[in-house]
C-alpha cells in the first residue's frame, strides 16, 4: 500500500500492515503510557530506510524528532490502511 499523509510523507508498507499483533501490541502498550513501545510501531510499520525517511519529514530545525509528529503520521498510515482492508 502506498500513500501520502496530510503533511506530505510518502509512504509504502505492507497491506497486512495492521494484521500483525506485534503492531497491535505495541499500540496498546502506547495507549497504557509507554512511550518505549513508539520505537516498537516505528518497526512494525517501517524499514530501517523508510523510518529514517520519516524521522527527516518531521526533524525539527533543532534536529529533534518529535515523538507526538510521529505517532500523527502512523495513525494515519494506520488508518489508510484499515480503509483500504474494507475496501
């Protein structure tokens, strides 16, 4: 499945992305507060050079790579993905 965000991420994963309970566990562990399991959903959804893609869509001129920009792009990486299943 490839798509593009709101922000203008250009992004290709898997179309079973979300039919892998790793990547669901790892959305539950963030919903009960750990942070620790963002790196887990990165992984699940990502290639190593596709997460660095994504990293540099949403670095910060500080150089940061802000958690909260990341999760926004994967929830809706997430949803795409969920909308194309029914589909």
């Amino acid at each position: 499945m490839k798509g593009i965000t709101k922000s203008g991420f250009e992004y290709e994963v898997d179309d079973n992305v979300i039919n892998n309970m790793e990547l669901i566990d790892a959305l539950v562990d963030i919903q009960n507060g750990s942070t620790g399991a963002v790196s887990d959903l990165l992984n699940c959804m990502f290639d190593k050079a596709q997460k660095k893609r994504l990293y540099n869509h949403v670095r910060e001129e500080s150089g940061r790579v802000p958690m909260d920009k990341c999760l926004i792009e994967c929830t809706e990486i997430i949803q795409a993905a969920g909308e194309a299943g029914k589909n």
